[in-house]
C-alpha cells in the first residue's frame, strides 16, 4: 500500500522532479560553454552594478549558475513565514524599552542603550518600514521542505536586495534558462504551474548548504518578504 501524501510532501517531490530534470539538462552544457556563461554572467554583473567594493575596486557578485526553482505554492509559504518574522522584529525595539526579561536576553551596551533611547520615538510604532534580508536555507526537493525551511540571521538593513534580487533573476533568464530554452522545455510540462528562480548570490565567507552541482561556485539563497 503506498503512503499518502499531504498537499505539501506533494510540492515538495515536484519540486525534486523539477531538480532532477535541471540537473539533467545543465549536464548537456559543456565546460567551454559554462565558462562563456559565466564570463557574460560577470561582464553583465558589472555593467549592472551588481558589485562589492573593496578598496576602491570593484568587484562582480558571483552568481549561481544554475538557477534555484521553487514551485509557486513554496514561495507563498517562504513568503508567509518571513512576513510573520518581519513583522516581529519591527516590535523588538519597544518591546525590549518596555520588558525586562526581553533586555535580559538581548543584552546591549550602554551605549547602544542610549543611542536606541534617544533614537525610538512613539511615532516609530505606528511606522517602521525595515529593508531587510533574512538568511535561510531551504531544501524545495525535499518531501519534509515546510520542516527544513531554517533561518540563520535576520540583516534588517538589506536595502540593496531590493535592487540585486530582481535583477540577478533578470541575468539568470537572460543568460542561463533563455538561451537553454530547449533543453528546459521539459520543465514546463512537469510543473503544474510555472516554477520560479530563486536568486542566489555568492558569499565567500560561508559554505554553501547542501550539494552543488557547480561546487566551484559557492553561494546562499536569500529569501526576501
């Protein structure tokens, strides 16, 4: 008797089907072309700003060459989740003005405790958009993904992701999956409705979670509200 499934187990093994047929098709690229790939990647990257500085140097942000599909029910739950988080940590600072248990736990210095004094104001209640970045990992092939969804650290001050997300997905399509359009045709047919690119930038000063078809390229997913 075969097991049932929940509508989540479900998203979640189509989402490994969809893996596996991404997988699949960047095997049929050869080196020469994934170094092309990678170079135009780079070229766009820099021509689009899409950089870190360092020392007055500008360098591209590396950028995974194959992408990250996710079906659209995952990031309405992904979406959900870091809302919900957001949303929390916007009431942090008064919370922690007003409980002492909550000062207990997120101990600051006292310099800290002055600037945040003289700083929050009541108005800050009603209003306090916050950019942020919330760092996760997530396995969507996996049948338990709602579970594996961890967050390692929330950055409130992400305002560039507002920028680099939308257009790291835009190179991806315009580089990867655009120009691989035959090869990703069967994705089309697999997903009962049309998978999405994560974006994922590349972070040197962490290892990347979980396997990695192109290892030499590490990176994190950043999941943003």
């Amino acid at each position: 008797m075969q097991p049932v499934l929940s509508p989540a187990e479900r998203i979640g093994l189509s989402g490994a089907t969809l893996e596996s047929r991404v997988r699949r098709a960047a095997h049929d690229v050869s080196d020469a072309a994934l170094r092309r790939i990678a170079e135009r990647l780079r070229a766009d990257a820099l021509a689009n700003k899409i950089i870190y500085e360092h020392d007055g140097e500008e360098e591209a942000v590396r950028i995974m060459l194959r992408p990250l599909l996710a079906m659209p029910e995952q990031l309405s739950y992904v979406h959900h989740v870091c809302l919900t988080l957001t949303e929390a940590l916007k009431r942090t600072p008064q919370l922690y003005q007003e409980d002492p248990a909550i000062r207990r736990i997120l101990a600051i210095s006292e310099a800290e405790q002055r600037f945040l004094k003289d700083c929050w104001t009541p108005a800050h209640q009603r209003l306090n958009p916050v950019y942020g970045r919330l760092d996760a990992v997530c396995d969507f092939t996996a049948a338990g993904w709602q579970e594996s969804l961890q967050f390692m650290e929330p950055n409130l001050s992400g305002v560039g992701g507002i920028y680099f997300a939308p257009l790291a997905e835009q190179l991806i399509m315009r580089h990867i999956v655009a120009p691989a359009g035959p090869r990703f045709r069967p994705l089309h047919r697999a997903a009962p409705r049309p998978a999405h690119p994560v974006s994922a930038a590349a972070d040197r000063s962490r290892p990347r979670t979980g396997p990695a078809l192109f290892p030499a390229l590490p990176g994190r997913a950043e999941i943003r509200p």
